[in-house]
C-alpha cells in the first residue's frame, strides 16, 4: 500500500466520547504525511479541546462557518481536500447531514465538498439498528457517502461491535486502501443499482452435543468483503452468515445469522427466488453427527465413534434452482488438484463461474486477510490475480459477477 503522502484531508470531529480517539488519528494520519485540517462541533469541543486538535495538526481548529476570527471559506475547504472524513459521526451529524443544515462547519463543507466523503460511525447498538438511522445512512450511501465498518483489516484485536467506531489504525488503512483503489481505477460503479444478491459466509458448526461441534477454520472474512463490494456496487444483499464474530455495517447488507449447514440451507433456499444472483463463499460442512447427544458426552472411554451424515447441498440445490436470468457464482478451496476439481465442480453446481483459492499459496485462504485467487468461467476462460487483499480480491468477483449479469440481459 502507498502511504498518505501528500494526501489532504479534512476531519470532522462530533459530539462522542469516541472524540478522543480522533486525535490519535490526527497523529497517525500526520505520521503518515497527510495535510490535516481538523473541524469540529460545538459538542466535540466537550470532549476534546481543540487545542490539542491544532497543536496536533498544526492547524487552527474550525467550528463556526463565523467565527470571531471572521469568515470561514467552507467552499474553498471542499474544494482543497482530497478526502472529507468525518470520526466520530454520530446518529446527530448523520441525521444534520440528511437533511442539509449548514449551520456548523462540518456541515456546511459538507455540501461544498467536491471530494470523497468517508464516515466512521460511533454510537450504542440500539441507536446504530434504530430506523431512523438505518434510513439516514442509507440516504447518505446513496449519496455517495461511505461508511467505514469496525474491524476493516482486523486491526482491532478481535473485537467488533454493530455502531461502535473504528480503531484510528483501522481507519488510516482504509484511507490508505481508498486512495489505492482511486488512484488503480479499481473502484467498482454502480452498476448493481436496484439487484437483490445473495451471499453466503463463514463457516458452519455441527452439533455434536451442546458443548462440542464439527466445524472448520473458516472466519467469513471473504464472504463480508464481498458482500461489501456488492454493496458499494448498489446491490440490496443478503449475507447469511455463519458463526463469525465480524460484524457488517453496511445499511444495504442485511445480515441473517444461522449455525448450522441446515440453517444456511433453509435460509438460502427461501431467499434465492427473489434474488438476482448469488455468491456462496460459505465454508459449508459437509458432515454432520447422525444424532446429536442431548447432553455433554462424558470422558469414559479411550475413544469415541461418531457416525456421520452428509449435509444438505447448498449449491447443488440452488444451481438446480437456478433461472436463466441469475448469476450464481461459487467457491473452490483446493489442496491437490487444483483447477481440474474447481472445473468439475463449476460444471457440476451450475455456477456461472467459481473462485479458486488453494491453501498451499502462502497468504490465502482461512483467517489471512489476503487471498491468492483464479475466476474461472469455463476451461478456457481465467482469470489468474495476484495475493492482494480480501477487499480488493471481492472487487475483482463483484466485477466477474456484474460482468455475468450483463451478459445475461
């Protein structure tokens, strides 16, 4: 990734105790090289000074379009700055921001700004799932705007949490993968306004009793990312999601939460009608116990025979269901035998094209936030790319799958 060199950058501070990790990210984003003018509310001047906005930035601090000082340019900020970022936003400033009030600084270059405008959402869960939120950000993402999600490149540590805003570290690699993007011509267009897309991700447990499980190694990193990218493309998704502590904060995605490979099942065959396409990149079990104990098996024996039962087949039965009309894309986790058992299986599921990962590429598959991935639409038809980035390797499907759709009208 580049770094932030040169990059300005204007950073709206509001009203939340999340305010105080902002001038850690003041710190960080001057580290990296970037230009950083700080603006703020009146209630994020409660929480931090602006005097040590300034004294980080090296700039004067603005929060009133008038001020003592005289007039604030808010036009000639929106048109300086490569990138408007706005951490924390709060459910206020999200709500000002819909409607178009101008009476703040941050509001008012809001509706001058000529660049990217990025967010990082901060407020308590009940607030983030509210409906009145839901439709302001999802008004804002219409807009243009986006959202940047808590955990992007798991940075945090393993913590997540649906509202709660992104670790300074977080958002400074998403700034950084934003401007690569940019400059790349990588970002994906809007091209799935107004499709409904299915996704599936994660992994899937097995019951053997209520303590213990079948499952696989599995995070569901790729499958958010896509369902992300599909998103930012302008797809409603559905992401049904395995057990999996991410968390997705696109207003466009709604998440259903299942367990088993059954649950996945009935979930995505009762979706997959009124869908466009879709893109199962769960790790799905293959097996299950044949019963699962009621109670927790006690250790008495020197070992324990458990008999197996296939699960049902997700793919097979929506590549049966499948109209002419949808695109219906899968995956292919290999060890041996690459690209003959992706090709196998492509024709076999009725997918349109399938992604092939191999977990002897170093950096790809479970758990890394990279992957080494082929799009394969047929025998003589792949696409080979390079390790990149769980999110950029979901640009590089969500493009194969728009790609497909066309084709189909």
């Amino acid at each position: 990734m580049t770094s932030l060199s040169g990059k300005k950058i204007i950073l709206g501070v509001t009203g939340s105790i999340a305010a105080y990790k902002s001038a850690f990210l003041v710190r960080l984003l001057v580290k990296a090289g970037a230009e950083v003018q700080v603006l703020t509310t009146p209630a994020a001047n409660a929480f931090v000074a602006p005097l040590t906005f300034s004294t980080l930035s090296r700039r004067p601090v603005l929060s009133d379009v008038v001020s003592d000082a005289g007039w604030n340019n808010h036009v000639e900020l929106g048109l300086w700055a490569d990138v408007f970022l706005i951490a924390p936003a709060t459910a206020t400033s999200i709500a000002r921001l819909t409607s178009g009030m101008a009476d703040t600084m941050i509001g008012a270059v809001y509706l001058s700004a000529r660049c990217s405008v990025i967010a990082a959402p901060a407020m308590d869960v009940d607030m983030w799932r509210h409906p009145a939120v839901r439709r302001n950000i999802q008004t804002l993402e219409s807009d243009g705007v986006k959202f940047i999600p808590v955990g992007f490149g798991e940075l945090a540590s393993g913590l997540t949490g649906e509202g709660r805003m992104a670790e300074p570290e977080e958002i400074v690699q998403y700034l950084t993968a934003f401007f690569d993007d940019t400059q790349s011509g990588s970002v994906l267009p809007l091209s799935l306004q107004g499709k409904k897309v299915l996704v599936t991700a994660g992994p899937t447990y097995e019951a053997i009793d209520p303590v213990r499980f079948i499952g696989n190694r599995s995070s569901g990193k790729m499958g958010v990312a896509i369902a992300e990218a599909l998103a930012e493309a302008g797809a409603q998704v559905s992401l049904i999601l395995g057990p999996s502590a991410l968390a997705v904060q696109h207003s466009m995605v709604n998440v259903i939460r299942v367990e088993s490979a059954q649950e996945m099942f009935d979930a995505a065959t009762g979706l997959f009608d009124s869908m466009d396409g879709a893109i199962l990149a769960a790790a799905v079990a293959d097996y299950r116990p044949e019963k699962a104990a009621t109670d927790k098996i006690k250790k008495k024996d020197a070992t324990l025979t458990l008999t197996l039962e296939r699960t049902p087949d997700i793919a097979a039965r929506l590549g049966a269901d499948k109209k002419k009309e949808q695109v219906l894309a899968g995956f292919a986790l290999e060890t041996a035998n690459e690209r003959e058992n992706a090709l196998e299986k492509l024709n076999r599921k009725n997918f349109d094209f399938i992604v092939l990962n191999s977990l002897r590429d170093p950096g790809a598959g479970f758990n890394y936030d990279t992957n080494k991935i082929s799009i394969i639409f047929d025998a003589e038809h792949t696409i080979d790319l390079p390790l990149q980035s769980k999110r950029a390797a979901a640009r590089e499907i969500v493009g194969a799958f728009i790609e497909k759709m066309g084709s189909k009208l």
